[in-house]
C-alpha cells in the first residue's frame, strides 16, 4: 500500500513554547521584547563598527557579520512563532516549514564558523602578532565569510533535500516553536536511517569542525599567555578573549546538547528550552557581552549615540537660530546708528571749532 504523504497537503501544527493558553500573550510579550532588544542591540553593533575608522579591523569585521547574521537568524524564528502565539491554527505550510528549516541551519552554522573565525583572528593577535596584517589582511577575512557561508548553504541545502523524501502519514503536530529537524523527524513514517547517518557524520563534521578551530586555538592562546611573566600582560591577553569565549559556551552549550544525541533520547521540554537559549537567548545576549566590558565598543557606540543626537537636534535649532540672527541684526543696526551719531557729533565739534577759530 502507498504512503500518502499527508504533510505535503495539509502541512505542519507547531506546538509552540507551551500549550497553554493562559500563558499564550504573556510570551508574546516576553519573546516580542526579547525579538526588539535582540534586532535593536545588533543593529547598534553594526552600525558603531561601520561608522568608527578605529573598528574597521578583522574582529570587529567578523563582530559586524555575526550581527547580522543573529539578527537573521532569529528572524527566521521568532515571527512565526509570535504569530502562532496570538493565533488559534498556529500552522505552517509544508513548503514553509522545510524553507525555515533551511536557512535556520543555514544562519546557524554560519554562526558557528564565524566564532571559529574570531578565534583564529585571537590567535593571530596573541600568539603571532608582528605577522597579524598579513595573516588577517581584508581580502582574507572576505575569503573566510564567503567560505562560512558556502559550507552552512551547502550543509542546509543536503539535510532539506534529504527531508523532502519522507513521507508524513501520522500526526503532522510538531512538538516544537519552529521546523527544526529533530522533531520533524520524529513525524516521519518513512526510514529515517539515512538522515540519521547524515546527521552523526556530515553534521557532525560541519558543526564540530569550528568547534575544534576553536579549542584549538584557545589551547594555543593558554600556552602562550602562560609564558608571559608579568600578571598584567597576561590579564590583559585574557580578557580580549573573555567575551568571545563567554558567546562560544552559551551557543555551543545548548547546540551539542539539543543535536548529539541519538533521536531515541529526544525531550520535547527539555530540548524546547535549551534551543531557546542558543536561537534567541544567545543573539539577544551577544551585544551586550561584546560592548560591556569592550572600551573601543564602548567608543564607538558613544560615538554613534553622539552623531544621532546632535543630528536630531539641528530641527529644534532653527528657532534660537532664527532669533540670534534676529538679536544679532538689532545689534548691528544699535552699532550702526551709535557710529553715525559719533560721526554726526565729530562733524558737529569741528564745526564749532571752527566757529570759534574764526
């Protein structure tokens, strides 16, 4: 008998964060709030690293990047899911459902490999500083964005063609706020074996490649800072890496949590939570991580504050530049009329002299 694919017509339900409808508009308003921070935060960051000369160098470049792409990243997510927190339907087309999916893994991988390139960028800086412009010159740090991109495209790309070839004939109720891959999977009445081998090797192999990038480069970072003899220096070595590696632990915390592990051992609750932190937790944390103890984000964003507020005050200008120029013409013509006096009363004494000389 032939497996009607039931999902491809009448498409998904996503459970949401909770099923309870008390608790529906609270969360809206709390993932609404956290949406606004998290597009707000980001969007300061990038425009404070484009518009200070001091930040344009290649960790700032991979900050800015990152920006963006959080700011993508969530939006992939969290409409939809406001949305359906407002709605009785709460569905999402079957189409809709595997286009999320893509550029969700898509945002997110690139993600990955970008903090994989801020860490080398710390490496370079700490354990290879006189070579630093050559090793991280622009045309580099490009190669390394467009690779990042390329790979998460390409992994997104495999894992969604993979998914368009089973079928979803049972319940089409996924017990999650978004398409992601695992509850999906778990919808499948087909043989799910070949996506799960794709999953523990060439996700694995996508997702853990920057992951090593990473400790291998703090590990080389460690080793160096330890043969600096002062305390200071190596202080000073450290914190330029403290909030890089604050963002590393909170995103690849909940991603190796949710993802490596076999589907058997799959928790709708548990895992709910843990890709809350690292889909809109960690983007709305990133700019506060990166700019609170950063003097030259703090610059920058100073600097950025400052320019909006003189530009949003040269409309209020115009009536107190309207009256000194008012006050300064009164003045003029009060200078004008006392000199012609003094001239009318110079001519007025030479007359007199003159009478009197006579």
């Amino acid at each position: 008998m032939e497996t009607q694919n039931y999902s491809s017509t009448s498409g998904f339900i996503l459970l949401g964060v909770s099923s309870n409808p008390q608790l529906q508009k609270p969360l809206f308003a709390v993932f609404l709030t956290m949406y606004l921070v998290t597009l707000v935060g980001n969007a300061l960051i990038i425009l404070a690293i484009h518009s200070d000369s001091r930040l344009h160098t290649p960790m700032y470049f991979f900050l800015s990047s990152l920006s963006f792409m959080d700011i993508c990243f969530t939006t992939v997510i969290v409409p939809k899911m406001l949305v359906n927190l407002l709605s009785d339907t709460k569905s999402i087309s079957y189409i809709g459902c595997l286009v999320q999916m893509y550029f969700f893994m898509a945002f997110a991988n690139t993600d990955s490999y970008l903090l994989a390139s801020m860490a080398i960028d710390r490496l370079i800086a700490i354990c290879n500083p006189f070579h630093y412009d050559v090793v991280m010159s622009p045309q580099r740090c490009l190669l390394m964005l467009l690779g990042s991109c390329t790979i998460s495209h390409l992994h997104s790309l495999l894992r969604v063609v993979l998914m368009s070839h089973l079928s979803f004939c049972a319940s089409h109720v996924i017990k999650h706020f978004f398409c992601d891959t695992q509850p999906v999977l778990k919808l499948s009445c087909s043989d799910t074996s070949s996506n799960q081998i794709v999953v523990m090797t060439e996700t694995l192999a996508v997702i853990v490649t920057p992951f090593l990038c990473i400790l291998f480069s703090y590990l080389r970072i460690i080793i160096t800072v330890l043969k600096v003899p002062s305390a200071a220096g190596k202080w000073k070595a450290f914190s330029t890496c403290g909030s890089h590696l604050s963002v590393v632990v909170l995103f690849y915390g909940s991603v190796i949590y949710v993802y490596f592990r076999p589907l058997s051992m799959y928790s709708v609750v548990k895992d709910r939570v843990a890709t809350v932190m690292y889909t809109i937790v960690t983007p709305m944390l990133n700019p506060f991580i990166y700019s609170l103890r950063n003097k030259d984000m703090k610059r920058g964003l100073r600097k950025l504050v400052g320019r909006k507020k003189k530009q949003s005050e040269i409309p209020g200008t115009l009536e107190p530049n309207l009256y000194s120029l008012l006050t300064l013409h009164i003045h003029h013509r009060k200078v004008e009329s006392a000199a012609q006096l003094k001239h009318s009363g110079t001519i007025a004494d030479g007359a007199v002299t003159m009478v009197n000389i006579n």
